[in-house]
C-alpha cells in the first residue's frame, strides 16, 4: 500500500491512498481508477483560460498540483509526483511532456496517442508564435522518451508547413490508423486528448478548429485504445473553465475505463 494521499472528491477527505493504480478513500470508501494532476500554467501568450480550466472539477481524487515557474521545473515536477494511473489536468499540452516522461520510466515501452486539432510539432525556430504549447510532441520525440513508431497523431487538421515537413520525413503515423501500429510492441499508452481534436459544437475550448472530431466518434476510438492497451495515463488538455465541457470531459474519461 502507497502513502500517496489524495483529496477525496466526494466526502473532501485527505486520506485518499494509492493501492496498485487504483485509489480508495479510507473515510468513506469510494474507489478510484485515477490520481487527478491538476496542472496550473500554460506556456504561451494569453493562455490564462486554459490554466484556468486546470482547476475544472472532476471526480476522481486530486493527487496532485503543480505550478512551477518554467516549463523545465513544471515537467521535473511532474515525472517526479505522477500517481501510479495519472490523469493530468493541463494548462496547455506541455503538461504531457512530464506525464509522459514520468510514464517512460516505469514502462519497457510506452505509446503515446496523441489527439488534438493542431500537430504540437513545431520547434523554437520553426513556430510562427514561438508558443511552447505547439511544441510538445516535438519535445518527446526528439528528447527520445516515446519512438516515432509508437506514436500516433489522430484528428489534426491546422498543421504549420515545418511540421508537415517533419511529418514527412520522419515517418510519423497520422489519422486513426495509425493507432494500431503506435500500440503493437508496447505495454503501456499515455493519452493526450486536446478538446480542441473535437468539432466546436462538442466542447468550448481555446483554439477551436472547424471540421473536428464528433464526441461519440472520439469516444469510440478512446474506447478501442482501452481495449488493446493498458491505459497508462490521460491528460486533459485545451478546454475552457466552462460548465459545457463537464460532460465531454466525463465521457472521456469513462470511455478510457477511467
């Protein structure tokens, strides 16, 4: 039994305890299949609605919170405090680099699914804004903690040329197929869904991209990565603090199994 103590969502009860990647409150004896990591910043211009929305209530145990003064010390933070099944709860994607950092040390081979309406694949020289948030992917893949070929990019569709480029020519898998081969070999997956993957009619998020994915077809494919991998982790990202988004949010997540 973990001495990791969380905050119970349901009596408010700091007595929460890790038991294997499951949580059980000792006051009122509700079980959890996830530690919530509320991450409190986004790294970029005008994002406070996003960091915002870091704070948005969930049911599961609050675990963690983070909210460190640079991008480094946040993902240090992170991998250093991840529960043992995390679900972060981001200021803007850069919250995944630490999860999944955190994750690849406790696993031989991890995958990482990553959904989002935008290629999070930009570098400090290829960005047009020079916002970290576009740069996270890119961060993980060339920092080496996930392969090429165990990541997938499903439901982007406003990609900057650089990351067309860098799509092309290091062979990452793009679209809902490639979710299979992201999966094959690993044994364990972080998720990292962006509301924004989601068509604007489904949830009120920050940068909103028309032609997304519709929330039952998201679900299905959450639910078909459940089925063939040990969800590791899920991080939340890119919603607005807006009473629209509990329900998408909850449905992500049950989908998951969470």
């Amino acid at each position: 039994m973990s001495s990791l103590r969380a905050t119970c969502p349901d009596c408010r009860t700091h007595t929460a305890v890790a038991i294997g990647p499951d949580y059980q409150c000792h006051s009122c004896g509700r079980e959890f299949s996830a530690g919530l990591v509320r991450v409190l910043r986004a790294w970029g211009t005008g994002g406070e609605g996003m960091a915002a929305a870091a704070r948005f209530e969930l049911p599961f145990p609050e675990a963690t919170v983070v909210a460190e003064s640079s991008l480094e010390a946040q993902s240090l933070a992170l991998a250093a405090g991840l529960p043992a099944r995390p679900l972060v709860l981001g200021g803007c994607c850069c919250s995944h680099v630490g999860a999944v950092e955190g994750l690849d040390a406790r696993y031989d081979r991890l995958a990482l699914v990553w959904l989002d309406a935008h290629g999070d694949l930009n570098t400090p020289e290829s960005s047009p804004s020079g916002n970290a948030w576009g740069m996270p992917l890119r961060m993980l893949l060339d920092s080496g903690a996930v392969r090429v070929e165990d990541t997938a990019l499903v439901g982007a569709r406003n990609l900057d040329p650089p990351e067309e480029a860098f799509i092309a020519a290091s062979g990452l898998g793009v679209g809902e197929e490639a979710i299979l081969r992201a999966l094959a070999g690993t044994d364990g997956v972080y998720v990292a869904f962006d509301l924004d993957v989601l068509d604007p009619s489904e949830a009120a998020v920050f940068m909103p991209e028309p032609d997304g994915l519709r929330l039952a077809d998201a679900e299905r494919i959450l639910g078909s990565i459940a089925d063939r991998s040990h969800v590791a982790g899920v991080g939340l990202t890119g919603h607005l603090l807006d009473p629209r988004n509990t329900e998408p949010l909850v449905r992500i997540c049950r989908a998951l199994g969470l």
